[in-house]
C-alpha cells in the first residue's frame, strides 16, 4: 500500500519533487506560501514549491533548503551558528534577514536584506567565504562558482513577500520561467516572437491571474491541454 502510494505521488509531483517531498521537515505546494518558526525563534517564509530539511544539534543550526525559495529571519546564538545549505552553498548568518532561491538544481541565489552574510562552497573548505552586505545579492552556477556580490533590486527580489511579481522589461521567456514555479498548470511559450517578447509590470504571484494577465496585455492567445498544460501562442 505505502509503495502504491510513493507511485501515485511520484507521478503527480515529478521524481526529484517527491525525493524533496519525502526528506524534508517542511514544505509547500506549487503557489503556497508558509511561515514557520524553528525552536530557536528564528522564522522562516516559504516561498511557492519550497523543501527545507532541519539538522539541529547542540552546537549547530543547519538548514537545508532541498528546492525552492525562503527568507530566514535569525535569532541570534552565539554558541550555535546559523547555516543555510543549498546544493554546493553554504550561507551563514551574520545576525541578519536575508533569503536563498533555488531557481533550478545547479543553481543558487542569496539576497540579503538585512546586515549580512557569509557565503561559501561546501567542497572547498580551505576557500575564503565571500562577505554579501545588506542591500546585495551573490549567485552561483554550477561550473561558473561564486559570483561577486552585486547591487540588489530589494523591492523587485522581495515583492514574493507581498504575493506580487515585478518585471523591468524581461523577456516573456524569463518572466513564464518564473511563473511556473507558482502556476499548478505548466506554461510554454509557442514561438520564438512570442518568447522574446518584453514584459514589464506588477503582477500578483496567483498563476491563473497572472496568466490572464499577460495573455491580455501582450494580446496573446492560449490554448489548454487539460488542466496541466497551457501553450501560449500569437
């Protein structure tokens, strides 16, 4: 029966979804968001399709971010460091507000909204861990490594927070990439004109609003498979 089971959701959620699924203490669904507090009063905000997996002891503070997206708000311990791990990353706190975004498996993004972080790669443990101040934000690619820390857009990175999307002139392929991460329906794009495109504006993370949305102001039409599947099209 359990294993009926572990396949049932293995073909709703996807493989490496039901792999996070099953590991992790918390977690949302596709356009859910979730505020949670840890036992050392730090707080947490789940983004749309998060995972996160807690590793407490009696010197250490480890999250684990497995998929998705969450800003953690630290209480600070000085006895017990605070770490965020994700993929190759590790992100420790510096008495801060900052959140770590997964956008795809080899790839990581920390925005630091408050104060600072430290910023390393988990298999070069002799490699100097780089400083991201307030106001800044730092990727990583797998292959590329650490990036230097950057100027941040904190309005655009944290409208999540608010349950908006802001886009400056992207690419309607970049903005639906976004998108799917909060959409139950997965959206492509039919036609290079269509995925180039640009798009700018506020819109609310709600999949189905926010499609409507562009499909209005881009004067797109859309054709639906069933309920997972919408194609985008001129």
């Amino acid at each position: 029966m359990a294993l009926a089971a572990s396949l049932v959701l293995g073909l709703l959620l996807g493989r490496d979804r039901l792999h996070d699924w099953l590991f992790s203490d918390y977690a949302t669904a596709v356009g859910e968001q979730k505020q949670i507090q840890l036992a050392d009063g730090s707080r947490v905000l789940l983004n749309t399709d998060t995972a996160l997996d807690i590793d407490w002891s009696a010197d250490k503070r480890r999250v684990v971010l497995l998929r998705g997206q969450a800003e953690f708000k630290v209480t600070s311990d000085a006895n017990r460091p605070f770490e965020v791990v994700a993929g190759d990353t590790a992100v420790r706190a510096l008495g801060t507000v900052f959140d770590v975004a997964r956008p795809g498996a080899d790839k990581v993004e920390v925005n630091v909204t408050e104060h600072a972080v430290a910023v390393r790669l988990t298999d070069q443990a002799d490699v100097a861990a780089i400083r991201v101040e307030e106001g800044q934000r730092l990727t990583y690619s797998a292959g590329g490594g650490l990036d230097k820390p950057a100027p941040a857009n904190l309005n655009q990175l944290n409208a999540w927070k608010r349950g908006k999307l802001i886009f400056h002139d992207q690419a309607l392929a970049d903005v639906v990439a976004e998108l799917n991460r909060y959409s139950k329906a997965k959206i492509i794009l039919n036609g290079e004109d269509v995925k180039q495109l640009r798009v700018s504006g506020v819109f609310p993370t709600d999949g189905l609003a926010m499609l409507d949305a562009l499909q209005k102001s881009l004067a797109l039409r859309q054709t639906a498979l069933g309920p997972w599947l919408v194609i985008l099209h001129s």
